[in-house]
C-alpha cells in the first residue's frame, strides 16, 4: 500500500529556564489542530514522541523528562492590553494525552523573544537596543504574564553573561514578572487554611499547605515523609515505591483542593498539581557538584513534576515557593524562618534560586499580588519539524 509523506510544520526548538519545547505560531499549524481537540493533541503526540511505552521519546522532539516533554503555541493576542496568547501543552511521555491544565513558568522566558522574533508584536513597542517589555496572556490559567527581553539591534538578545542553576551555559537575563499569580478563580488557599492535616489512607496525616499560585502546589515536610529537603533525583526517582507514595499524597491533595471529583482521575491529571516538600536549610551538594552553604539560603525545596524529582525547579513552583514564603503561617514561610519577606531564595537539586512575591490579606483571605524571577531562553533550532501524514 502507499503511504502519505509526513507533514511540514514551521516549528521552532526553544530552551526556557530549564526546560526545553517546541514552539508553534497558532497559524502554521494544520487546519484541523489550530482548535483544542483531540486532532491537536494527536500531532503534538506524533511531535514529541509520544504514548513510547520505551519512555525514551526516540521517534519525537521530546527529551523523555517532564521538562524536556513539552508544546508551546503562539498567537497574537485577542486580548486588551497584551501582545501575544500563550498556550502549553504538557505532553505525557508514555500516555496518550496532554495536560492542558497549567503553565510552564520556565518556558515563559522564551515566549517573549519568539513573539517579537516571529511578528507577533507591534513593532512600534519594540526598541532598537534596551528592553522590550511583552505582555502575556497565559490561556491555560488566564493570567497576565510581563516579561522583560533585552533587545540588542533590533533583535531579542539571547547571549549575557546571567547564570542559572540546572543550565549549563550563561545567557541574556529575562525577567519574567506573573501578575495576580493565584491559579483559578476561586481562593488561593482552596481549603481556606494555611495548613492542612492532610489524610492519606495507608500513609497517615501530613501537615500540607495547598496552594493555587503560579500553578496548584501542596507543600509537605520533607521530615514527615521521610526525607531531608537535600536529596537529588537518584534518591527517589530510582525508588518506584517512593514514586508511588508521592503520587498517592499528590492526588489526595488534589482531591482536597477540588481539582478532581474522584482519585482514579489524578492519573489524567499529571501536571497539576504539583507536590513539592520543604526544609530548613542544610548545607549539600548539587547535581554539578557545586557546594550549597546553608547561609546561602532560606529554605530547601525539592518538587515533583509528572511523577519524578524535577532536576531543578519549575518555575510556576517557583511562585508558589514565593508566594508562600511570604505568607506567615503556611509550612513553606515556617520552613523558612517564619518571618515576614517579600524575597526567598531556596535551595533545589540543581543550586539556588531566588524569586520575589508580594501578597496581602483583604477582608481576612490572602491573595498574591505579584512573583518575580529571572530566568533565561535561547532558539535551539528553527525550521520545520514533520510528522506522519496520518
């Protein structure tokens, strides 16, 4: 029989913080997936490589990690006051489907540059050297996203001296600032308590904060389940019954905060939310075999992205580390000395991160105003990528 040649899509190959996605212009896709649907995400199945019941992604664009398993797409926005719509898709690495439930705060850093790049910018808001500012409009969560590119001839700047833990090589600084970051529209506190006692059948009952900033986020201790807060992603990602327990206290949690009805569906529901847990700090090692000196930072956190310890932090638990640690009273702020701050810089397997929040109290229920951060992105590569016709 004869077969069909593959498909010829415009794509870009993007690093943002410390992940990795391809990038699509809405537009350049085929007809049928520039909708939401199940042609959407089949293509970007096809894209990445996925359900591979290998768990490598060897037939796709997808790295086989959480942070390298990733889809981006990008428009103008139709939006007052924005420049450009984002959309992530996380794409699951050996089932067949992508969340669309949250954002990917590290690939936000590279939003900006391929919008300006791509036209997806008025031109007249782009200066020749300096800094483009780019509003974003995040369509999983419907926030507002403003991220600073360092413009150098009239092109996004990609190369700097700026260092980020978990990437190898220095690059042009992006400061990514997320507006009213409480994901969802209810309360950013879900149970309407700083602290939980949350109940795990077969586990026991955690303290646990449940928060919806940058992305739905339960804190645990890393003493109550058994850990220190300095442990990197061989001590549990080679532990399948330590995986496990995770995944029990993440849809437990997940359960709590509303996110799902029943805990079979936690399974379809793989990137939010995210389960981290936290510590005092602890001098260690990292993944580089850079020394972290417990003077150096406020806390340690070590989180959980679609099942595994992710290699550094994603930057939606970012802001939720942020936001938390500048709240008295949830299990992060305790963990980090419980004072007031409006800055934290945590400790993650791949070194330090420093982020800033600010959140107030009105009418006795918090809410976040702001997150800060810098991160970084580079193209990788740019052309088409193809994928069966079929």
């Amino acid at each position: 029989m004869g077969y069909k040649p593959q498909l010829k899509i415009p794509a870009t190959y993007m690093r943002g913080g410390t992940s990795k996605g391809v990038f699509f212009k809405l537009d350049d896709l085929p007809e049928a997936a520039r909708v939401a649907g199940p042609a959407r995400d089949a293509l970007l199945l096809r894209v990445i490589g996925s359900p591979d019941p290998y768990g490598k992604q060897i037939d796709g664009m997808g790295g086989a990690t959480s942070s390298t398993s990733k889809t981006v797409i990008l428009s103008k926005s139709a939006k007052a006051d924005h420049d450009v719509d984002y959309l992530f898709g996380q794409v699951s690495i050996d089932k067949p489907f992508v969340d669309w439930s949250g954002n990917c705060g590290n690939l936000t850093a590279a939003v900006g540059a391929f919008a300006i790049s791509h036209g997806l910018v008025d031109r007249s808001l782009i200066p020749e050297n300096g800094l483009a500012t780019v509003r974003i409009w995040q369509a999983n969560i419907e926030k507002t996203i403003v991220a600073c590119i360092p413009m150098s001839n009239g092109e996004a700047q990609e190369i700097g001296d700026f260092e980020l833990d978990g990437v190898t090589f220095p690059a042009a600084e992006v400061q990514v600032e997320f507006l009213n970051p409480s994901d969802g529209e209810g309360s950013m506190f879900p149970t309407g308590h700083l602290l939980d006692d949350l109940e795990v059948p077969g586990m026991g009952t955690f303290k646990a904060t449940l928060i919806n900033a940058g992305i739905p986020t339960v804190f645990v201790n890393a003493e109550d389940i058994g850990y220190v807060g300095t442990e990197l992603q061989d001590a549990i990602n080679n532990d399948e019954e330590a995986l496990a327990r995770f995944e029990l206290i993440r849809a437990h949690a997940a359960l709590r905060m509303g996110l799902i009805k029943t805990i079979g569906e936690a399974e379809q529901r793989q990137h939010t939310p995210k389960i981290a847990f936290v510590a005092k700090p602890t001098s260690y090692t990292s993944s580089s075999g850079k020394e972290v000196n417990a003077e150096d930072i406020d806390i340690l956190v070590r989180a959980l992205s679609m099942g595994k310890l992710h290699h550094a932090m994603m930057g939606t638990a970012a802001v939720a580390i942020g936001t938390a640690a500048a709240i008295p009273g949830t299990l992060v702020n305790l963990a980090a000395g419980g004072e007031e701050r409006t800055t934290v810089r945590f400790g993650h397997p791949s070194g330090t991160l420093r982020v800033g929040a600010e959140a107030e109290c009105v009418n006795g229920e918090w809410c976040a105003k702001k997150a800060v951060m810098s991160r970084s992105a580079r193209i990788l590569m740019e052309g088409w990528v193809r994928v069966p016709s079929e």
